[in-house]
C-alpha cells in the first residue's frame, strides 16, 4: 500500500490514464479526457502531474521515498548494507505485485511510445542511484566501483524479473527475485569482505587443495599467487 492519501490519488489518476493510452494510445488521449476519467478539474491535474508522460510513472516518485525511508531505518538498526538493498528492490517489486493489471497495461503503453522508453530509463537509474548513494554511506570502506557494479546488479536484476512477471512469466515470482538477489549479495559482499581483509592487514585464512605432485615450494608459490591476484 502506498500509506496516503495524496499517494493514493496519484494512483489513482494514474490507473485511469493508462487505462486510456491502452484503450485510445498515448498520443489520441487529452489531459481533459484523463481528467474527465478520474473526476478531476484539469487544475487539479497539473498541481500534481507536469503532463501525461508524469502521470504514468506516478507511483515512481512514492516507491522511490519509501525505498529511500526503508534503507535509512535499515541503517539505524544497523541491518547489513547489502542486504537492505536487496530489500528494497523486492518492496518495488512487491509493490508492482499489488497492482499487477495497471503494471501490465503500463509495460505494454510504455513499450509503444519511444518516450515514455526513455522516461522509464531515468526512473530506473534513479532506484540504482538510490542503492548506490546508501551503499557509499554505510561502506564508505568499499570501493566505489564495487558498490556501483553491485547496485546496477540489483537492479538489473530485479528489472528483468519485473518484466518477464509483466509477461506473465510463472517462474517470475517474488520468491524467485529473493533467491537471484541472495546469490548477487553473497558474490558481491564475501569479496568485498575478502579484499578489505587483505587491503586492511587482517589475517586471510587460505584453504589450498594439491592435486598431483609438487613441492611444498610449488605448493607455495601457488598460494601467494592466489593471494596476490586477490589483492589486486
């Protein structure tokens, strides 16, 4: 749910004009018809919606702050970063769960319209954004391109799940998206671990398995190999 009022007329408004651009187009449908629709004056539409492309990512602008809500409580209680992240892109994904119809007519709207394409470009990058910003404050230890590489991750992640859902993909499940996002955290926060421990000076514990023969020279040699590729 999206929790208030003016969220939920929002919602709203924005049910009735995707449900036109499906109907009508994208092109064919007024701002007086989209308010005539709702039940709305078309002042009323313009203090809330800058135009008809606003209105169909309307919901973004809520999603984005209860993201950005989630993430800070998270770090408050001291919830592990990569996680939290993870988190947050399964409530926009659940989110679009909830209202799965208007999400489909959506998809297919904004696949027809090359603009409201690139509109949907931004809004994504804005969620990875999001991410990325949290990530850089609670790991300020992490480098940055580890945080950005795991933060597009996520996302792309969560996209592709979101749009074979939108296709009527079953395996496209909130569950699936949780077992794809524990596999992107585990690889990206073990080796994030794993080089600060090396770049920090903390004792890194090998295992080395030897198959075949070799001195324990060769042995060795191997292992700090191994640890040097790691430190790169």
């Amino acid at each position: 749910m999206l929790g208030n009022p003016e969220s939920e007329f929002r919602l709203r408004v924005a049910d009735h004009a995707i449900r036109l651009f499906a109907e009508a187009g994208y092109e064919a449908t007024t701002v007086d018809e989209i308010a005539a629709a709702a039940g709305v004056s078309r002042r009323t539409f313009f203090r809330q919606f800058r135009s008809k492309e606003d209105v169909v990512f309307a919901d973004h602008r809520t999603l984005l702050e209860q993201a950005g809500r989630q993430l800070a409580e998270s770090q408050r209680a001291g919830q592990d970063p990569w996680t939290a992240v993870c988190d947050a892109a399964e409530l926009v994904f659940d989110r679009f769960l909830e209202h799965r119809e208007m999400s489909v007519r959506r998809y297919r709207v904004v696949n027809a319209v090359e603009a409201l394409r690139e509109h949907e470009i931004v809004t994504v990058y804005r969620y990875e954004r999001l991410f990325a910003d949290h990530l850089r404050v609670a790991l300020p230890e992490v480098a940055p391109l580890r945080i950005i590489t795991f933060a597009s991750s996520v996302t792309a992640t969560h996209n592709y799940l979101l749009r074979e859902m939108l296709r009527g993909n079953p395996d496209a499940t909130a569950a699936r998206l949780r077992v794809e996002l524990t596999a992107v955290r585990r690889l990206y926060s073990e080796s994030a671990e794993l080089a600060g421990g090396l770049a920090g000076g903390r004792t890194t514990v090998v295992v080395t398995v030897v198959q075949g023969g070799g001195s324990s020279a060769e042995v060795a040699e191997r292992v700090r190999q191994e640890l040097d590729e790691l430190g790169e």
